[in-house]
C-alpha cells in the first residue's frame, strides 16, 4: 500500500488570501522532498487557480474556495473548489492568451501557465455550478542518492 | 506606496513587490496608473530585482500598462528579473514587445523591440 497523506482548506475568496492558499500547499508539499523549481511551479498553478475563482468564478463577490490536496507516493493531486458562475467553454478558456476581462489587466496565460508547471490538468465547470481544476504533478522523485 | 514608485524626469520607476500576484497586482496598477495620468511619463521600468514570486498577474499588469502608454508614444522595460521570472515572460510571449533584462540596462536609451 502507497503511503498516501491528505489535507484541505477552505477560505473566503479576498485576494489578500492568495499567498496564504500558495505557501500552506507548499508548506504540506514539502514532506515531498521537493526541489526549489517544484514548488515555485506549484505556488505558480495554486496562485493561478484562486485568482480564476475570484476574478472569474465568483466575479469579486467573497464566497468560498475549497482546496484538496493528496499525496500518493510522489504524486501531488491538487484541487481547487468555487461554487461560482463556472465556464461555458472550457476548451476556449483553456486557450493562451483568451481572456473575457482584458480591461482588468488579465492576461489571458493563467491556465497556460497550470499546464506549463503542472503533469496534467483537467478542468470541470458547468454554467451555474461552479468550477473544479484538477491537477497532478510528480514531485521530490529524484534519485535516492542525492535525497540524503 | 510612496516607494514603491520613483519619477526621474519622464522616467517612472517601479519597485515590484516581493510576491507579485493578482492582490499585489492591484495596488501596483492603481498607482502606476494615477502617476501616468498625473505626471509626463514617457518610460515605465519595473525593477523586479526583489520579486521572488509572479503569478500570470504580473504579465496582465505589464501588457496592460504596455498597451496604455503606446497610445503615448512611450516605453515600458522590464529589468532585474530571476531565471523563474524570464521564463514566466518568455512563455507569456510579452518578451516579443518588452524588452526584458536580466540586468539593470535602463539607462540605455532606445533599446526597446517593436518601434
């Protein structure tokens, strides 16, 4: 049987909690063994999630945003929750460079940037029902001697 | 806020916060914005030699001002930046229009791409 260690955390959507949802996820990653760039490319897919489901899912109103993280051998599962307005088109959203809010300074790169630093991402929205990004990614599975 | 800004003649000077996220992105905007409207500012530089942290926010931040002060003839240059920061510039594509320097360069005149 895999070793395998669970954690979830829920908090309002403010923007002033978006490093507090980066560093808690990285701080459990790091039983992981992680390398520095590994959990700089989490922190970078966990701030891009949250910043979506309050900018986009919940349009700046404060409602929840529910994070679950598991650790199976060397495999980081990461979720992030929003019961907002959700996506009509994800393959479109998923698009570098699209943004439905250009006046706001979007870059349109947040889910590009999930796939950049992440091993997969899939996402599950339906119109009214909000949002979940699923991500994984291999982490600390270096060779075991450069591990002591 | 106050130093987070610094004017030298038409030249504009911003200081990047260590964490520059969608939050951080705000304030940073909000300012640089009511100092561009304010103040004859031909050139905006954001140093980002203490930035240990971006998100896709700070790309939005920089395409935005970018867009803004062309319609003004000026400039805006991207200085001081981590390995982990030119990537995050290079897979954006920003780096095709903004001039990104891993060193400090912005005394340089007329070193920007795309005029």
């Amino acid at each position: 049987m895999e070793h395998t260690n669970e954690m979830s955390i829920e908090f309002d959507s403010r923007s002033c909690n978006e490093g507090f949802a980066r560093v808690a996820v990285a701080a459990f990653l790091t039983q992981l063994n992680p390398t520095l760039e590994e959990v700089a490319d989490v922190k970078t897919a966990v701030s891009e999630a949250i910043t979506n489901a309050i900018i986009h899912g919940y349009e700046n109103q404060v409602h929840k945003i529910r994070i679950e993280c598991k650790i199976a051998g060397h495999e980081l599962y990461l979720t992030v929750i929003d019961k907002g307005k959700g996506i009509e088109d994800v393959r479109q959203a998923m698009e570098p460079l699209f943004t439905t809010r250009p006046e706001w300074n979007r870059s349109g790169m947040g889910f590009a940037f999930m796939e950049a630093f992440m091993d997969e991402v899939v996402v599950v929205s339906e119109p009214g029902c909000g949002t979940e990004v699923h991500m994984k990614k291999t982490v600390g599975n270096r060779n075991h001697e450069f591990m002591d | 806020m106050e130093e987070m800004f610094q004017i030298n003649g038409t030249d504009l000077v911003v200081k990047v916060p260590r964490e520059l996220d969608h939050h951080a992105a705000e304030k940073m905007n909000a300012g640089a914005d009511r100092i561009v409207e304010r103040k004859n500012i031909r050139r905006l530089i954001y140093d980002f030699g203490k930035t240990e942290f971006m998100d896709s926010s700070g790309v939005g931040a920089i395409m935005g001002r970018y867009r803004n002060i062309s319609l003004i003839g000026g400039k805006v240059q991207v200085i001081h930046v981590n390995e982990r920061l030119d990537k995050l510039f290079h897979l954006s594509g920003i780096d095709k229009v903004i001039e990104i320097k891993k060193e400090k360069s912005w005394n340089k005149v007329g070193n920007q791409k795309g005029d």
